[in-house]
C-alpha cells in the first residue's frame, strides 16, 4: 500500500472528476451514436474517437489517485443528455460540456494551489491545456458547421462538412504549440 500523499478533499475532488470524465465519454458516445444514426457518418467517426479521448483522461484520474496512495472508486456515471435538435445543437452541447469541465479542472487546480499540493497542480496543468486545445477544436468544428450550413452551400456544404470530419484531427493547434 502506497503512503497517502493527496489530502482527503483532494482524493475526493479528483474522484468526482474522474467519474465527470467518464461522463463526457457517454456525452461524446450518445453524441455519435445519434449523428450515425442520422447519417453523419464522418461527424459520428470523430465524436467515436474523442470519446476514446475522455476514456483515456478518465484512466489519467484513476491512476494518479492511486499512485498517490488515494482510491480511485468507480462509481455509477449520470445519464447523458437527450439527443440534440440538429447537427448546430449537437457541437454547441459539446462545447458546453467542455467549458464546464474545463471549470471543474479549474476547481482542482485552485484547490491544489490553496494546499501547495504541487503534484497535483502539475498534474492539473496537463488538463489544463488539454481543455483549452479540446475547447479550441470544437469551436473551430462549430465555425466550419456554421459556413457550412449557409444557406448558398445549403446541402452540398453539409455533405462535404461531414465527410472532412470523419479524418479531423483530434488535436487542436494552440499559438504557443507552433515553432516560431
Ligand atoms: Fe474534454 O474533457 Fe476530458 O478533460
């Protein structure tokens, strides 16, 4: 048994994120299964592969809690949201979702400065840029859906927004990441 280095407020707020990235998993999941069922099949390509994304920060969570001599406890996830009105509705829940959880990372991080808990803050800084890229990526997919879906392009922008889709990058490039 490792040496419990997270305080108890700490291991819980870091449990209940953990189970908040799990729930942005079945937000990206129920998200994709709709789109391919409403034949958008290259959005629903993307919405399949960044679930995995939040799957893989769920895991970041658990392993840090007990590496750091917490337990991680798997608990039930909340349901997610009803199916979106349209393709528009479906990327502005999505990037609701994320400026929430971006504000849940937020709470972590302050609540590791206010302990000096510098793992923890360190471990915070990596959600706290992922967030910023998962922010800019689908604000950057809601800017292509909206030219997209003008009403010149009509149709045919749609078609072409969502076949592009399906092989988006998962990965947005900030300013700072680009070699000046
Ligand atoms: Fe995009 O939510 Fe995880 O961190």
């Amino acid at each position: 048994m490792k040496t419990k280095r997270i305080s108890e407020a700490m291991e819980k707020a870091l449990n209940t994120q953990m189970t908040r990235e799990a729930y942005q998993a079945q937000v990206y999941l129920a998200y994709a299964s709709w789109a391919e069922v409403n034949g958008f099949t290259g959005i629903s390509e993307f919405l399949y592969k960044h679930m995995e994304e939040e799957r893989m920060h769920m895991s970041k969570f658990l392993k840090f809690i007990n590496d750091r001599g917490g337990h991680a406890r798997i608990a039930a996830i909340e349901a997610p949201p009803a199916d979106p009105k349209d393709l528009g509705d479906c990327l502005r829940q999505a990037l609701q979702h994320e400026i929430n959880n971006s504000k849940a990372i937020d709470e972590i991080v302050h609540l590791a400065h206010e302990e000096k808990d510098w793992a923890t803050f360190s471990f915070g800084q990596w959600f706290v840029k992922e967030q910023i890229e998962e922010e800019t990526l689908i604000n950057e997919l809601l800017d292509k859906y909206n030219l997209a879906a003008g009403e010149e392009t009509g149709n045919a922008g749609l078609y072409e927004f969502d076949r592009d889709t399906a092989t988006a990058s998962q990965e947005a490039t900030l300013p700072r990441d680009e070699v000046l």
